[in-house]
C-alpha cells in the first residue's frame, strides 16, 4: 500500500483467534467431549450420538482446519494493510488450549493483545463462556508469576456488514442452484444452534439477545436479498444440534421437524442457511448437509444449503475492522462502528450480568466490571 499510511493498532501488539476447538483424530473425541461437557449434565446417550457424529468423519472436526485457514487468511490480510502483528490461535475445549496460547504470548513479550472469537451472537455459551475461559487462562498463566497479556475481546458482529454481506451472496448462489421453477417461491431456512430456553431468556444486557440478535441479522440479508433479486421471501428462523436432558426447553421448531411441516403446507422449495455458524463446523456438516438435507430428500423437498462466511475475504477483512476500530476506541477516539439492522452496536464491555452463567458468577474478562 504506497500511498495510504497503515492503521494505527495501537495500543495493541498482539491479535488473538479464540475458537471452540475439535477433535481432529477418534482417540481425540471422547476426551474431547469429556472436556466440552463437564459438569453440564448431558446425558450419556447424547454424547454417544455425537461421538458419531465426529466418528462418521473420521473422529476429525473440521472446525481446527478451518481455524488455520482463517488464521492464515488473516495474517495475509493484516500484512496486505501494512499491519505489522503476530497473530495467535487458542481454543476452549482442544489444542492448542488458549492457556498455552497465552504462555506464547507472554513468552513472545505480548503486552496487550485484542480478541476475536469464531462466534458472532450473545448467550452464555457464544459469550460470556468464553470471557470465562478468558479469565481462567490468564490467571492460570499469571500464577506462573511472569506477567501475562491484556486482552480486550471484540464486539458481538453479527450485524457488521463483513459477515452479513457473505451470507447475503451465499443465499443468492443457493438460490441460484434451485431448479427455476421453484426458485421464486424458495423459502429461505435460517437455522441456528438451539440453546436451553433460559440460556436465551439470560442473553445479553436485557435478555432474549440471541433470538433477537439473529431476527435483527436475518432480515438484513432478507432486505438485501430482496434488493437483488426483486422478491421477499418467505423465511423462517429454526434451529439444529439440539442438547441436554429432554425435560429441559430448548429452542425450537428442530429444522427437520420445520421441513416436514413446510413440505405439508406446499413450500415448494428450501435453501438453508446456517446463519449462526461463522464456518462449516460439524453442526453444518453434520447435523444440515448430513441430516437435514436427508429429511428434505425424504419429503422430496428440493432444498440446497447455503455456504457459511469462512474465509470469505470481506469477513478476514472484517476482523481488521474490528481492530482498528476498537484500537481507536481504546485510544480514546469515536471511530465509525458499522452495524446493520434495527438493534444497534453491542457494546465494546459487556454489560454486569450479561449472558448470566446458570450455575452461578464467574470471574469473566471483557465486562464493565472486569
Ligand atoms: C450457541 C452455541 C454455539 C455457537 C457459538 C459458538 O460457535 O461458540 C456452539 C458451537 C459449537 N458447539 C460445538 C460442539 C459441541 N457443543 C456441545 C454442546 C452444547 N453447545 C451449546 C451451544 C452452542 N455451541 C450448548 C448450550 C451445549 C450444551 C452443553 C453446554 O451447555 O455447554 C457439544 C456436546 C454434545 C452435545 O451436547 O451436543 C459439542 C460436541 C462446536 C464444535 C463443532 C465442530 O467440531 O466442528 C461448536 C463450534
Ligand atoms: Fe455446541
């Protein structure tokens, strides 16, 4: 870039992937799941039915892949910017562990490294989990008694531009796979990770965030799709990968109980799109392209799924601007926070009590009160 001066990062010097984490071999997955479940109370035979999942893949998630990709991607798009900062990678529940990511970190000299986390909505488990996670790894490395990074994590960015316009052009080439005949009457599926109900009554500052929050993304995309192709489609938001023990509520229509009925109205054709994946984890693999494409076959449904962001490049280039801004924010500057739809920019500091834990408050990093 010759002519343009590089963004100023400052006061950081460090970027940091933070991510789910998967098992990437079969003697990875049960202690994978142990570590993904503890103390959670998911019942035996759910965690046997995922371990099939993983298993039908080899026992390799694609999620730990797809997290080099991006990582990568982003380093390339940094440095295409002129934006001179290492860039680390930690996970919650598989190597690499974010504490060790941290131990890098503090080993490499990193004194204040910003955060972006492969998860784009309000609730306990996108949000506050992983501010825990945040907490428990810094005071484990800091007991180690040489210091350890500060870290500022990112905004929710559900609604910034560089996620939703991928999703946008992921719907239209969906579309664009149907036969003719149906594509008008096509109804866009949005689907979601289900969460217990309680876990979405708690989301976010006020509560109910994580509907809200993908109502508020979906009709953005719907608005956009209608700019291009001329029709308003009839959509829906459902949800898939649903948990936990049978009396607990969690989130529904299931998107496969949502074909049927959608079938037996006379919904002529679907295109599914995984509006809350930010990549084709094993939900969309499994639980969409693997299960949810099998029951629309069965319905003789015509139905396609829509691509996740991945490593579209306006979302890599989404990641820089979320650091530049929140960079310019911590340096005590007003920079433009692009966001669309009707809710507005989720604060830089989560609110007190945002997301609330089920089992009781936690240390938690990236809150007004940490
Ligand atoms: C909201 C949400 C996201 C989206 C936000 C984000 O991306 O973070 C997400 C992502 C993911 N969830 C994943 C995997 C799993 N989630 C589980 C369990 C659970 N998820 C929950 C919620 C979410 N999960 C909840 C409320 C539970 C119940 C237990 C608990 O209350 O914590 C279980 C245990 C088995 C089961 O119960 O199904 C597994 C194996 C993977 C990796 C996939 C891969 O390998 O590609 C990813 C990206
Ligand atoms: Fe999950």
């Amino acid at each position: 870039m010759p002519d343009t001066e590089a963004p100023d990062v400052t006061p950081y010097d460090a970027l940091l992937l933070l991510s789910f984490g998967g098992p990437e071999a079969p003697e990875d997955v049960v202690p994978f799941l142990e570590n993904v479940t503890r103390g959670r109370g998911i019942p035996r035979e759910r965690l046997e039915e995922v371990g099939q999942h993983y298993h039908l893949f080899g026992g390799r998630s694609p999620i730990n892949d797809q997290n080099r990709a991006l990582l990568a991607a982003i380093r390339e798009d940094l440095a295409g910017a002129g934006i001179d900062l290492p860039v680390y990678w930690g996970n919650r529940n598989w190597d690499p562990y974010l504490a060790d990511a941290l131990r890098q970190m503090r080993d490499d000299g990193v004194q204040r490294a910003a955060v972006f986390v492969t998860s784009a909505y309000s609730c306990y488990s996108s949000c506050r989990q992983y501010r825990e996670n945040l907490a428990e790894a810094s005071a484990e490395v800091a007991a180690e008694g040489r210091g350890v990074p500060a870290l500022d994590r990112f905004r929710q960015y559900y609604n910034h531009p560089g996620f939703v316009e991928p999703v946008v052009d992921a719907t239209l080439a969906a579309l664009a796979e149907l036969p003719e005949a149906v594509r008008d009457e096509a109804r866009l599926v949005f689907v979601t990770h289900s969460i217990p109900e309680a876990m979405n009554d708690a989301s976010g500052p006020g509560g109910g965030a994580y509907v809200a929050q993908h109502r508020s993304g979906l009709g953005a995309v719907v608005d956009r799709v209608r700019q291009e192709t001329g029709r308003r489609h009839d959509h829906d938001l459902v949800y898939c990968s649903r948990s936990g023990p049978p009396q607990v509520p969690w989130l529904e229509p299931d998107v496969n109980d949502h074909l049927a009925e959608l079938e037996k109205g006379g919904t002529p054709a679907v295109v599914l799109i995984p509006i809350g994946f930010v990549s084709d984890h094993m939900e969309v693999i499994y639980d969409l392209d693997t299960e949810a494409l099998a029951t629309a076959a069965e319905l003789d449904l015509p139905a396609v799924r829509a691509a996740t962001p991945g490593i579209d490049p306006r979302f890599v280039a989404m990641v820089r601007d979320l650091l530049v801004e929140r960079a310019a924010a911590e340096r005590g500057e007003a920079p433009a926070r692009p966001a669309l739809g009707s809710l507005g920019v989720m604060p830089d500091r989560c609110a007190v009590g945002c997301c609330a834990n089920a089992r009781g408050p936690r240390p938690a990093l990236g809150g007004q009160d940490s």
